[in-house]
C-alpha cells in the first residue's frame, strides 16, 4: 500500500454506523468498507438496511451486517451491541450518525412529542450507544467514537431549534466522553454543514441556492460523498492524536 493507503487504513476493523442505509451514513459506512473495514448498518428500516449491506458486500468485498434498530429507544441499545459482538467480536468504530428535524409551524407548532422524538434520536441513543460501546472499546483496548453534529448546533435558526439544541448537547458529549474513556479511546465531533441528501432536499435545500450560500466560502451545499475524507480521518489511526477535537465539514460557514 502507498503512505495515504495506510494511514486511512482499516483493514479487518469493524465499524457500526447509525443512520447507515442513506444519506451521509452510507456515504461513511461503504467509504469504511472500502478501506478494508466490516461494517453494521443500524437504523430503523430493515429493509433498507439489507439493500446497503448486499450493495457493500457486493462492492468491497467485505462483511455489511444489517441491523434494525431505533436508536432513539434507549432500551433497544443493547441488543444492537449485544449483537455486533456476537457477530464481529468486537467494534472499532462508532459513528452516532443516526438524527432528524422535523419540520414544523412556528415555535408554538413544536409538540412536547415532537420536541422529544428529536432530542431521543439525536441526543440521547448517542449517549447511551457511546456509553456501552465506549467501555466495551476501553477493554478492548482503544477505539474511535464519531459524533455527527451539525453547524447549526453553533449557528441555529427558529426553524430547527430542538434539532440544534440536540446537537449542541451531542458536542458537549464529546469533550466529555473523551476524558471518559481516554486515553486508549478517542471521541470526536464531525460537525456538518449543508449537504444535499434527501432529507435536506425535502427542506428545499436546492432552493434559491445562490442567495442561501453566498456567505459561505464555497457559496454551495455539500454532496454525499464529500464528507468521506472527514469521517475516514477521524475513524482511522490518521486521527491518532485528536480527541475530544470538532473537525467541521460545512463548506466555509462563518
């Protein structure tokens, strides 16, 4: 292998990916299997689960085990574990990428059921899935867990409040997480902008680009596939010496 072949390198390493059949999660989750790692794919739509993974086997060659699971539900969690074990052994890698935000009508329009949907998902199946995998990597000894923030945790708009203040629980997490199970486990924050998956086109992302991006530096919305060196940095032995750190891929937002 060439130099950048082995730095990235996750050859015979398992990664689990939450929110892995679509969007950025299977961007991360065939990126890992392309640098030799076995992946989970974890979400709520079996079946969507079982297309990605036949999709990657088929592609890289390497194991993709589907599994379903809603990561909001805090006692489905350890079955997910449970079960990534009993198939791989072990798990190198987390990314809590699972995450939502609903669209609603006015702050008085955000329900008590929508504002706890939204913080179940994108805030607390992380911390628990963190927690049981994070101890379970200490014995193993060492491993990377990836947050998927996003940019409006720092930037957030009347829109997608319970969302942004989720993730702005999501990178306080991180720093603590990180103390938690360093010094053998890291604990980072991918913090992503705007980028064109079919959750954001329901927003109207593509909409009026031109305007809704001129104060970024690269004036455009993110695609799929650009989160990929990002996430591969931060789940391999490249990262080494970063934890507790915020990596942002946004496309230059001020």
């Amino acid at each position: 292998m060439g130099y950048a072949d082995d730095l990235f390198d996750l050859t015979d390493r398992v990664v689990l990916v939450t929110g892995g059949s679509r969007g950025l999660g299977r961007e991360m989750a065939f990126a890992a299997a392309e640098c030799g790692a076995d992946v989970v794919i974890a979400s709520r739509d079996l079946e969507s689960c079982v297309m990605t993974s036949e999709e990657i086997a088929a592609s890289t060659g390497r194991t993709a085990f589907p599994y379903q699971v809603h990561v909001g539900r805090w006692e489905q969690l350890d079955g997910l574990v449970d079960a990534a074990y009993d198939r791989f052994g072990k798990v190198d890698v987390l990314i809590n990428n699972a995450g939502m935000s609903p669209l609603y009508d006015g702050l008085t329009g955000v329900t008590e059921k929508l504002f706890d949907a939204v913080l179940n998902l994108n805030l607390k199946g992380p911390f628990r899935l963190s927690s049981l995998l994070g101890e379970r990597m200490v014995a193993d000894g060492g491993g990377s867990i990836i947050n998927v923030s996003s940019t409006g945790s720092l930037r957030p708009d009347p829109h997608m409040l319970p969302y942004a203040a989720a993730k702005a629980g999501l990178n306080a997490l991180t720093e603590g997480l990180a103390k938690a199970y360093g010094p053998t486990v890291r604990v980072n924050t991918l913090m992503a902008g705007p980028f064109l998956t079919d959750v954001s086109k329901a927003w109207g992302l593509e909409d009026d680009e031109v305007n809704r991006f001129a104060g970024s530096a690269l004036r455009r919305p993110g695609q799929p596939s650009e989160i990929v060196g990002a996430a591969l940095y931060l789940a391999s032995d490249a990262s080494s010496f970063t934890t507790g750190s915020t990596l942002r891929a946004d496309g230059g937002i001020p």
